[in-house]
C-alpha cells in the first residue's frame, strides 16, 4: 500500500431492514491494494443528487426520522411503511453502498501503465459508493480531469451533463426540433438551457415560481412558463407553437404536469390544423418522465388526441443506445466544457457524517430546486 | 341515375352547436350520380363501434338528453359542458355524418370497368358516413365480400379485424411475444383470441366481470384475469409470469388499470431478476391505450421502473405503417375469414330512425361489453 493510503476507508451505508426500517450509517470497510488495472481514489467531492436519494432513503417515511449514534458515526433510522416495503423488497436486509458519481485525487495505482499515470491526477468517476473517503474502481472508469480543474468542479462530470446532451440527442433522434423541459431552473436544466442556446434548439422551460423564471432569464432564456401562473396553459401553448416542441423531458413525474405538457402540444399543433379529426392531430407528442421529484401518481386527463406517448426515460438506457465510442465522445465534451457549459452550483459542503444530520436531511432530502448538497469526505463543511 | 337509386337519400348527423348542443338528426340529401370511379352503395348494415360513439355523441352529457321531432324524423338534443365544448372546437357548429363502416349492395357504378364490375355484389365499406341508407363512394374503396356473405356479416370487416391483427403485428415488430388485451370479451376481444389461438401467441385477458371470464373460457381462452376480483394482482401477475408479455393493449383508458398492467409487469420481471436496481429492471414494458371506455383521467402509481411507455394507439396509424400493399394483404384475409375468425355478432338491429331513440341510446351509449348494436338502414328492427 502507498504511503498515505490507509487499509480501512469509512462509507456510507443505507439499509433498509425487513422488519420496516431505514438505517443510514458510516461503515469502516477494508480497502485492498489495487489490482494492475485500478485506482484508489480519495473522494473529495461527491454531490447528492435527486437520483442518489431514491437508493438513499428508499421509501422511508422522513418525517418519522431519529438520531443515534456519534457525532462521528451518526446513525439515522426511519420506518418505511408496508406499501413501500414491498417496493424495496429486492434490497431488503442488503447494506447498500451510495452515491452515483464523485471527483478525486488518485492516490494508488495498480501496476499497469493505464494505472499508473494516473497517480496524482484529479479524477471523475461514475459507479456508486462515491460516498466514501475512498473508491477503489479500474482505471479506465476514471475521467481525468484538465489541470487546474479541482474536485468539486468535477463532481458532478457524468450524471447531469450527460443526461443533457442525452436529452438534446434524443430530441434529434426521434424527429423532434425543439424541447420542453421541467424543473427547469435546476443545476441541469441551467446547463441544458447553455447547450440549446450553444447548439441554437429553442428550449421551453417551465418552472414552478417566480423567483426560479428570475434566474433563468438572467443565463438567457427566451421561453419560460410558471407552472404556478393562472395563465400556465395559455403560456405554455404560445411558448410550443413558437418553438415547434413535440417532445419533453418532466423531473417531475407525478401529478397533472405531463399530462399538461401533451394537451398543450395537442392545442399548439391544432392551431393550425386544416380540419377536424376526431382522433386529435396525427403529430406524434412524447413526454419523457426521467425524474420524479414528485412521488405521486401521475394523472392524465386524455384531452390530446391518440397520437402520444409517456414514458421513462433512463440515462444508462441513453448511454447503452450510442455505445461505449459515443459515450467516450460525450464524457470528452463534458471534460472540456467543465467549468463553463457544464459547470454546477452547491448551495452547501457537508462531510461524510454531516450529511447523516437530521437537520440536513431536512434541507436537501426536500429535493428543491436551487439547493443542491456537495459530500466533502476530506473536508470540514 | 339507374333504376331504384332514388335521387335523395337520408344520412344520421351529429350536429355540436356554438351554444353548448349536441343535435342528433335524420337529414335527406342529395345523392348525385357516381363519378366513373365511384358506385352507390345501398347501406344494408354497419355496426355502433366504440369509435363512432365518440364522433356521434361528441363531449354531451347525455343525462340531459331530449328527444323531439317525429318517429320518422326523430331529432336528439343534449348539453355539452363547456369544458368539452372547448375540446370539441374543431368541429362547432359543423353538421358530420357518422359511421366508420358498413357493407351493403352495390345498386349503381361509374362507367369504369372497376366501378361496372362491382354491379349488384355486396361489399364492405370504411370511411365515414355509413349511417345512412346511400354512400357514394370510390369502387377502390370497397372490399367485395365473397358470394353468400350477408351484408350485416360484413359489416364490421374493417374496425376490429384490422385492429386485431394490427395488435398481433405490433407487438411482432416491438420485439414482444405475447399480449395482454382489456375488456377482452368484446367482439374485438373474442377475435383477438382467435386469432391468437391460431398463431400461438399466448394471451392474457383482462375482464371486468365473472361472466365476461366465462364467455372466453367457451372460446378457449387460457390466461383470463378478472379485475374485480380481490387477487386481481397477483392472478395478473402469474399469468404474465406464464406468458412472458410485456405489452398491453388497452381499450378502458381511464383509471387505474394501465398503470396495475405496468405494475405487473415489472413485477413478474423482477420475480427472476438476478439482483436489486434501483431504476427498475431493464425490460420494456409498453401499454397501449387504443380506447376511452373510461373517460376519467389515467392514474398511474409508478411503481414500475424507468423501463416503460404508455400511449395512443391508432388503427390508421398502423395501417399507415405497413402501406397500402400490406393493408390489402390484411383486408383479403379478413374478407375470407369473415363468418369464422373475424365473425361479429350483435344482440341488437336497429333502423337509422331507431337508432336516435332514447331508450336505444341508453342501451348502446353505455359501450357494455356484450352489448352491441347493427343499424340496418332498409329494415325494420
């Protein structure tokens, strides 16, 4: 083992046991030398993003959450109710490791020479179980970073960059000119909006307050519709028929949103439809769900004519569709677009055991959009 | 103008005025003679389908119906709410003939050789206006029926037998191979299993009642779920474990129903997944909804992964996939399997007059499953 890189590393670990409760804890695991073709890499920086939280806190109910342990090793416990036991029933009673994606400093390398120049290099890395002081993981996992580019900038390198330049390439694809997005004033729909503008693809961002529709306009967005406006439908319906958008992408998932989304693509298309059609406009409407902020059933009120869709969209299923070379082009473009197009924003740092915090769990467990977690393992919050 | 093709002829309209009123009326028309191209056909029967309910009722509330005018000439009045007044924009104040299809005797011809050679034989028809006791039409449009097949045996050649084998052949093309079909004791579904008997494509049906289940158990139907039933869920479940299906069509529409499908789905997936994911398996799971038996809003409880899509299923659309080539490959099969595979049957015949009856209307505006209704324009009911 390399000089300052200990055999043990602390992980976070979420269990959810068959007897009905959550157990979030900090775990001391081994960490074995690296075989000839991997890495250590100390994490520095590893966001919480949306997708982290479902494997996370599973279908525990939060409000019921308590705190044990030390300040060191905190340990959070929450009951999951029956109906969502069942859901979970394919982890039950599994110590399971967290965190999507997360950027470091490669202090051990395997022998092999991919391996080996990597040693002392600023990595992202996506894989799971980056909520860690250490990931062991093959070095052709890892992005290297350009110089100068620290962790924190390239925390969040994978999940919401690529699922944006899936979004605009699906668009493409399936035939589409042009794109609604929800949430839109996230860290992913900001960079979004700077891929459209970039790649000029007239953009629809719906928001769900004022203050959201504020920091949008301020990056350049010309199409911005509040959910929460007694005009949203008439707002929306404007804003498809001038940018021509017959596909979305919704964070949200549940509720009336998407179903929305399609009667406004159904109007907008009518507008100029030359006669009736009782079977609505023959233009093919898709809402892809890739989120879902909101947990509730989604509620459709077919008033959209027969020709649409609804349904998941994924970005490993994205990924799978343009093969490893596409892949490797993207998470290049990503690389070197990192601190402009592809840059994130954190509204807080927490450590490892602060972020097992009642009281932080609060604040980001809410999912709200403009604030978003950093885990900084190595560092203070 | 030939010998006993009268010069006029009466057609059913479905008239929505600006005011929020549907109108229901017999109207005379005149019915030039045929261009070339064209014969008159003699509508001898066509069937209340589904799909001619939507355009003849349109958004009314039919509790509110009213009958006036004469037995011969009876008219219907309803009120449209004004939320499906707003639906129903594209056609406001536009007199539309009804009636997807029919079949009848040919009793006058263009001089064409194609439109001559159609001379007194009985053919059936698709598009528009067949609730009337005349149709002009183009000779290319009608399928010959074959020597003694009854006009009310052809009647319903072209909605649900091309929608059946439509169902087979996308689910052939999407990668499946087997089928989950609803309200499947319908004319419709009775020819789904045929046809699914014949080429050994397991199917699950889905009914709503214990003597809906029994009516497909006489026709040999293997995997039947009645959703009424307290293990409706796991009884569907099982059955798709058994079949393996991952696609559905749906003729309901609204409630819950496509979202348990998903959910069943998923769940007979994951019973020989090999380990937990968090995104749900990686099997495609698809519902089509190519009905609104139920017009209430959609609910789906996404408990079923990222893997899936629900949508629209139009029967033009697909016959618009395949091309005219394969259309006609699918109508001639259709024509000489028409008293055994794609045999419908009708607990009731009613005239053009009686079918604007109240207590008719109350009967077949209702879309029960097993009750079905022909209009015989020439004959008394």
């Amino acid at each position: 083992m390399s000089a300052g890189v200990p055999g043990k590393t602390l992980q976070l670990r979420s269990l959810i046991k068959a007897a009905g409760e959550l157990e979030l804890s900090l775990v001391e695991i081994d960490l074995p030398s690296p075989a000839d073709d991997e890495v250590i890499v100390r994490v520095e920086a590893s966001p919480l993003n949306p997708s982290d939280l479902g494997l996370l806190f599973g279908a525990a109910d939060l409000t019921t959450a308590k705190a044990t342990g030390s300040a060191d090793r905190p340990i959070v416990t929450a009951a999951v109710p029956p109906a969502g036991l069942r859901a979970m029933a394919g982890r039950v009673d599994q110590s399971m490791p967290v965190g999507n994606e997360g950027a470091g400093t490669v202090v051990a390398a395997g022998s092999s020479a991919a391996a080996q120049a990597l040693m002392g290099r600023t990595v992202a890395m996506l894989g799971g179980a980056m909520y860690a002081q250490h990931r062991g993981i093959k070095a052709a996992q890892c992005l290297v970073l350009p110089e100068g580019t620290r962790a924190s900038d390239g925390a969040s390198a994978f999940v919401n960059p690529l699922t944006v330049l899936g979004m605009v390439d699906t668009m493409r694809r399936e035939g589409h000119k042009a794109l609604v997005h929800t949430a839109a004033a996230s860290n992913l729909g900001q960079m979004l909006n700077r891929v459209c503008l970039q790649e000029n693809v007239p953009l629809v961002n719906i928001v769900r307050k004022p203050e959201q529709a504020a920091v949008l306009r301020e990056i350049g967005a010309k199409y911005i519709c509040d959910s929460s406006a007694p005009t949203f439908m008439k707002d929306l319906t404007d804003a498809l028929v001038a940018t021509g958008a017959t596909i979305a992408f919704d964070a949200i998932g549940g509720g009336k949103l998407a179903g929305q989304i399609l009667s406004c693509m159904e109007a907008a298309v009518n507008r100029s439809a030359p006669e009736y059609s009782r079977y609505g406009s023959s233009v093919h409407k898709q809402v892809y769900i890739y989120g879902g902020l909101d947990r509730s059933p989604t509620e459709l009120v077919r008033s959209f004519g027969m020709t649409w869709s609804l349904g998941g969209w994924l970005l490993f299923g994205f990924l799978q569709k343009v093969g490893p070379e596409g892949t490797a082009q993207l998470k290049a473009r990503v690389a070197s677009e990192l601190k402009t197009t592809f840059a994130s924003h954190y509204t807080k740092q927490v450590t490892l055991a602060e972020a097992l915090q009642l009281d932080e769990i609060a604040v980001y467990g809410k999912q709200a959009t403009g604030t978003k977690y950093l885990i900084t393992p190595h560092k203070k919050g």
